[in-house]
C-alpha cells in the first residue's frame, strides 16, 4: 500500500475515534446546574428532583439543589450556573427573587422544567410567563388518554422519536406564538370541555430570553409520568439542549 495513503488512513482513523469521544461526552459535563423544588406537592417536587439529580450527577454536572426561592437573590450563584431547573407549582414569587431568576436567564443561563412546576408557577407574574413562553390554564378530565405528536423530527430533543400515548393531565396553555414547538397534542373534546375537540396544543417547546435558553414539557404530572420513556427522554434532551445557553 502507498505510505501516503496508509498516513491518510491511519490519520483518518484517529479523527474519527476522537469525534466519537467527543459525541458520546455529555453536554451536562462541569455544567453548574441550580435544582429549585418545592410549591405544590402533588406534582411531587421532591420526589422529581430526586429522581433526575442522580441522572445529572451521572452525566457530570455539578448539581446545587434549593428548596427555598431565596436562592435567586443570590448574586454569585445566579451569576455562575449554566442552568436552572425549577419545579415549583404555584406559590408565589417576591420582586427580588423574580429579578434574580429573570436577570440570570436573559444574561445567559439557561432553564428547563415541565408541567406544573414551570409552567404554572407563578400565576401573578407576567414576566415570568413571557419567560417560559406559555402558562398553563386547564386540564379537561383531569388524567385522561391522549397521544403526544412529535412534530418537528429533526430537531435533536426530539428526532428518531415516534408518537407515544400518556394517562396522565393533558395541559391546555396560553402559548406565545413566537416558541419552537417540538410536539403537540390534539384535545378530543372529552372531559367538561367538549368545544375544544380538535384543538392542537403545543406540548413540547423552546425559546430565548435575552441570551437564554428556555426548554419547557408540559408532560410529567408526576415521578411516575417518567416512567414513559419517550416523556422521559424528551426532558434528559431538553436539559442537555438548555444547559448549553452559555456557549452560544
């Protein structure tokens, strides 16, 4: 065999190995991530949090887990952490620790949650629901059968994924319009709600604040939801995609 070409192919070899370390390092590793968990219960803060802090451990991420609001009053931390993750239903939020969260995320940090625990937070706060990009308003039925659709395949929280069913709330949402829907759902009328048989929701999203990503899955009631891998899956993806913000 040629020299040259052996050189090429043993070059080429090498380039290759190193792109596979490469993009099989998770995004999460030496990230900062901030865990907020509390406000209503029967979303299961806790439970949650620990259920997805091992998994953020595991992929490398240095984990700092409040159960306090306050947090977002601090200065240094808000300043050096890549993202938050907030669970916390209902409640309510204080001028400072509002500013502390939204200042964080429109200099470059990014957030991430699901259900209740992002996206009905803080009812009061306008503000705060520009910054996710939708606030929850109802659940027709209570837990219901729904399928959710993946619509954008090519997006990487959601490609190579197929649509899957929950039993769980399916959410009805005040969105903006300006978010990047990554799967939907479609009411069937069921429930107290019959006029908005047909409607299609956005599920699954992400956005900007300022220089922030935003990540947001109305899936997920409780611990338990994480047991459909898909649902699952989508949240781990949304993470990694938000905890990035800062390298933009």
């Amino acid at each position: 065999m040629n020299p040259m070409r052996k050189l090429f192919i043993v070059l080429a070899a090498i380039v290759c190995t190193t792109c596979q370390t490469v993009a099989q390092e998770s995004a999460l590793k030496g990230k900062k991530v901030l865990f907020v968990y509390g406000g209503w219960d029967g979303h299961e803060p806790k439970q949650c949090h620990d259920l997805l802090k091992p998994w953020l451990q595991e992929q490398g991420a240095i984990v700092y887990s409040y159960d306090k609001l306050d947090v977002y009053t601090d200065k240094e931390m808000m300043g050096k952490v890549d993202l938050i993750i907030q669970t916390w239903t209902m409640g309510s939020i204080s001028g400072e620790q509002e500013r502390g969260l939204l200042e964080a995320v429109r200099n470059g940090a990014g957030i991430a949650g699901w259900h209740g625990g992002l996206g009905d937070s803080f009812r009061n706060n306008t503000e705060y629901q520009f910054m996710v990009g939708g606030q929850w308003v109802a659940h027709p039925g209570g837990k219901v059968d729904y399928d959710v659709n993946i619509k954008d395949k090519k997006d990487p929280v959601t490609k190579g994924l197929k649509t899957f069913h929950m039993k769980s709330e399916q959410y009805y949402m005040h969105v903006d319009p300006s978010v990047k829907v990554l799967a939907t759902t479609t009411f069937n009328g069921g429930g107290d709600a019959p006029w908005i048989k047909g409607v299609v929701m956005p599920v699954v999203w992400k956005k900007y604040y300022g220089k922030g990503r935003v990540f947001y899955s109305s899936l997920c009631h409780d611990a338990n939801d994480f047991e459909v891998p898909e649902a699952f899956e989508i949240m781990k993806r949304g993470i990694e995609w938000a905890a990035q913000s800062k390298e933009n």
